[in-house]
C-alpha cells in the first residue's frame, strides 16, 4: 500500500502477500494426497525430490514403513531427478556462453 501526492510517496506499507504462489494457503485446508500434486510447482526441476521429502515426512508423523520396493523406486527417481538438474544446469550455462545445440 502506498500513499502518494503527486508523485513523492507520503507513506508505504509494504505487503508482499503469499510466497510461492500462495501455495501455503492452499495446502492448509486440504488433505496429504491432494497437496502432493502442488509441490511439483514449487521446483519443477526437482519434483520427484520435493514429493519424496513430503512422503517422508507424512510416514514418520504417522508411523509407517513403506515396503523395501517403495523405498529402491524412490531412490532410483530421486538419482533421475538429480542427473535431469545437472543435465539442466550444464545446457543452460552451455546457452549463457554462447552455445545453441545442447537443448536441441
């Protein structure tokens, strides 16, 4: 909120509203399952490893242990995720400097 006369600002109060797309507002009036889908908008270069760290955590406040399986598939797709985000950060870097081709 500003306040102004003419063009010198007389008061400002500054509001800067909900971080991440008011995200946390929405995830406090919905359930464990239907939040999951909007932590792939908070880093869409690392969602599996945002998804994995919330399952985490869900599993520890209500005690449960996910099958061996559960756990090995997880660790395959947070090492994918990883490699994509290198993979990502070399091609962009490769564009800074001047380089077209990566991303084709």
């Amino acid at each position: 909120m500003v306040r102004l006369r003419g063009e010198v600002v007389q008061h400002c109060d500054p509001h800067i509203g909900l971080l991440h797309r008011g995200t946390e507002k929405l995830l406090t009036y919905k359930t464990s399952l239907q939040s999951t889908p909007y932590l792939d908008r908070l880093d869409y270069t690392s969602m599996l490893s945002m998804e994995e760290s919330y399952a985490l955590v869900l599993e520890r406040v209500r005690g449960d242990a996910p099958p061996a399986r559960a756990l090995g598939l997880r660790v395959v797709m947070v090492e994918l995720s990883r490699l994509l985000n290198h993979l990502m950060s070399v091609t962009t870097h490769a564009m800074d400097v001047g380089a077209i081709t990566p991303f084709l």
